[in-house]
C-alpha cells in the first residue's frame, strides 16, 4: 500500500478519486506520540506492524473518515481530530493471534506480571522487536483514553449545516476574544509600568526642568487618572491655573477638558465666589501688586490708569455665602439705598512692561458725576503710588463726565498749587508748545473753539504776531 491510497482497512479511495486536498498525514510520532497511536489504534489492520517514521511518511487517511466537527477551512483538519467514522471495528488485544511478536508482548503489557524473570525477558524482547513493540506498549497505555473518545463520539448527534455555521461563527468570536484578552493583558501591563514612572529618577529629572505651569499640570494628570469624575480632588494652585486658562478662552477649556483632566466650570464658579472682592479698591490685590513691584526694575514700574463706565439692568441679589445683599449704589465705603444702573471700572496698564489688571470698581445710579469720578481716580492713583508703580498718566473717552472730572482736576491743581517748582517748568513747556500749535492752526476759520483766540486764520490786528514774537524770545 502507497501513500496514493487510503490505508483504512476497506476503504478504496485514492489520490485519483478523492484529491490530494482529501488526504490527511499521520501525526507527528515525535511531537505528538498520544495522538499518532490513536490513529493507529482507531485504524487497525497491518499499520500496527510497520515502523513509526514508515507510517507518518508514507501512510495516509482520506476525507470521509473524520466527524463534520473536525473540519477546517481548506480541507484542513481541527487539532486533536481522531479518523472514527466509517471505520471497521477495532480487534481488541486479547484476540490477537498468538504468533506474532507484537500479540505476545501486548499480553505482557495487558496481564499481570508473574515473576521477575519474566519481566526481564519481557524487556529484552522489546529491545529486540525495535520500535514495533514501542507502538503497541503505547497502544495499549491509551487504550482507555480511546475507549473513552468512542462512546463521546457515539452519543453526539449529527449537526446540520445551520448548527455547523453556527459553530464556525462561534470559532471565529472565540478567536476575536483570545485576542481581546491578550491586549487586555499588554494593557494591564503598561498600566503598571506608568504607575511605577512617578519614582523613575529620569523621570524626576525632567519633570524639574519644566516650568511651574507644566509641572503642576503634568502631575495632577498622573495623580487623577485612576479615579472617578466625581472623586477627583484639586489643590488651590490647580484651581487657580484653570482658571486663568478658562479667562483666556472658555471655548478653548472646554477643548482641553475633554483631553487632560481639568476642573469643571462649576468649580472655578465657586472659587470665584470664595475670593473677597468687593466694590471700591481691593486691598488684597493691592498688596499683590506690592509683592509684584519689588521684583521689578524702575523702568517697568511705569504704569497708566485707565477707567471707563458700563450700564447695567438693575438687579438685586442675595449672596448666601456672604450674607449680603448687592444691586445697590456703593463707592466701597458707603452704600446708598438706591438701585445701580452703572459701573465704573479702573484698569492699570504697564507702558513697557506687558501687564494688565482690574483694581477698582463702584456702582452708581446713571453715570458717576464729575467731582465723584475725580474723587475715586485720585483714591486709585494715590493706592497705586503707595504699592510701588509709578502712574504717568490716565486714559479716557471723551465722556461728559471725564471731561468735568479733568477739567476739575486741572483747577483743584491751579487752586492749590500741587505742582511743584521741579515740575513747573515742565508745565510752561507743555503749554508754550500747546499755544504754539494752536496759533498755525486755521482749520476753525473765524469762530472761537474752547475759549483759544489762537483757533483761526491770521490777520493783521490778531494776537498770532505777538504770540510768534514771544515764541523767538521763548
């Protein structure tokens, strides 16, 4: 018999009939030793004679031979398939015929053993058969194994194409699960490496050589990502960088919350709340501008105030958490019981430096009158000085009230003398200049502006020549 014909005992297929896709070798006798004696058990007939290597090379089972659930994709076969179908009935071992070499020590194997002489001659007979009587002790071992097989596969039922369909589906989401546990398991594996990276020194290292902002935002991300939302915890300075980035840009918060881990919006709300900011000037803030300016040179010191006025819709409103009741006219310092409509706001401005903040604000009932308005931007001013800036100058529209509170200004100076003789000058410069550009200037034709003769078209008899007389002299 070739490797061209079924080996089963009455089975006449061959290359020729069934296609070499529907032959099957024996399994590998050195890798797999259990399973090629089943083979060769579950077959019979006159493989039990020939060598290992001489089965597993030259000896071949067709298609029909295997259950339904052991078929595979490409006429392949499922591991650990056994040939039980359309095969003879397997001889048992006591019926063996007693001529053979091989019957003679399956008895051996089966009986027990009676003497000790008998075993010995038992195993030099082993060694003397070869590799034959290595497969039949084999066969013998598993012979309850294959016992078992048998009655399993006698008791299952035939599947249908349905219930075979279901089961390579089954097979296939199997597979997609192996694989989901192994990625599981490499997940589970990196989780632990990057909750031990906190004490890599390398690690360390680099996180001091990042900023301040870099390195409390990194650390709040490897601290926090084990938790739940609702158990995550922030420390004030935290609060206080995500506040600063929700002022810069709302919309851009919301973009960086759903990537790092950030407070909500509720919370920076209520911190808000928490601070102590009242109407008038803000002591707290004016003692971190104090802080801020014993760092700076002189240069950056260098500072304008600039106010302006907003309208409001009245309202009242309860705060629980301070027990107040806000919508009134206030300055800081007294609260009138009338209803706000307005808001003045005061903001310094660096000239050289970059900076900007709010220091003051008050409500009023319509807009802040003149000698009120002048009232407060002296009270700024004065705070601004003793913090340590250096206020050069103020910055306004050309509102009615603005006007009325410079013009105020400006004779409250003239009354008092405020300006000093260092600085007087400086004044007659500023004024010598303002007269000189007011008298080339003759946009205004005849009619007088603000009171300056100046304003207009020069004529023989106007006052031009003797102010551009004065100028040479000047």
């Amino acid at each position: 018999m070739s490797n061209r014909k079924c080996c089963v005992p009455g089975c006449a297929n061959s290359l020729d009939t069934a296609g070499p896709g529907n032959f099957h070798k024996f399994p590998n006798p050195v890798k797999d030793r259990q399973l090629f004696n089943t083979w060769v058990y579950s077959i019979g007939g006159d493989i039990l004679q020939l060598e290992n290597n001489h089965i597993f090379k030259y000896r071949r089972v067709c298609h029909v031979h295997f259950e339904p659930k052991y078929w595979c994709r490409n006429n392949r076969l499922a591991k650990g398939a056994v040939p039980t179908k359309n095969m003879p009935e397997p001889v048992p071992p006591h019926i063996y015929p007693q001529s053979s070499n091989i019957d003679v020590q399956m008895k051996e194997n089966l009986e027990p053993v009676a003497s000790q002489s008998q075993s010995i001659h038992s195993d030099r007979r082993c060694h003397s058969e070869g590799e034959n009587v290595e497969v039949v002790k084999d066969l013998v071992h598993c012979n309850v194994h294959v016992k078992r097989a048998s009655r399993k596969l006698v008791k299952r039922v035939a599947v249908t194409k349905t219930e075979r369909a279901l089961h390579q589906k089954m097979l296939q989401i199997g597979v997609k699960l192996s694989k989901c546990r192994n990625k599981v398991k490499k997940q589970a594996i990196k989780i632990k490496a990057l909750q031990n990276i906190t004490t890599n020194p390398q690690f360390l290292e680099t996180l001091d050589k990042m900023s301040s902002t870099s390195k409390i935002l990194t650390l709040l991300q490897f601290r926090e990502h084990k938790k739940e939302v609702k158990g995550r915890r922030f420390t004030l300075e935290e609060k206080i960088l995500a506040l600063t980035i929700l002022k810069q840009s709302p919309k851009g918060y919301r973009f960086l919350r759903k990537i790092f881990i950030l407070p909500s919006r509720q919370i920076l709300i209520k911190l808000i709340h928490m601070a102590d900011i009242n109407a008038g000037i803000n002591k707290n803030l004016m003692a971190q501008v104090q802080k801020a300016t014993h760092k700076m040179k002189p240069e950056h010191k260098l500072c304008v105030v600039l106010f302006d006025e907003m309208s409001l819709k009245p309202n009242v409103a309860y705060n629980e958490r301070k027990d107040r009741v806000s919508g009134f006219v206030t300055n800081g310092q007294e609260t009138l019981p009338e209803y706000a409509d307005h808001a003045q706001v005061f903001m310094i401005r660096g000239l050289l430096k970059n900076f900007k903040q709010p220091v003051a604000y008050t409500f009023s009932q319509s807009a802040t009158k003149g000698p009120e308005l002048a009232k407060q931007l002296k009270a700024v001013i004065t705070e601004l000085q003793i913090a340590g800036l250096n206020v050069v100058a103020t910055v306004c529209d050309q509102g009615t009230n603005n006007v009325n509170c410079i013009k105020y200004l400006l004779q409250e100076t003239r009354e008092k003398g405020i300006i000093s003789e260092d600085a007087q000058s400086t004044a007659d410069v500023l004024l010598f200049f303002d007269t000189l550009f007011d008298s080339v200037n003759g946009s205004y034709g005849k009619r007088k502006k603000h009171s300056k003769p100046l304003l207009g078209p020069a004529t023989p008899n106007s006052v031009h020549h003797k102010t551009w007389t004065e100028a040479k002299i000047f």
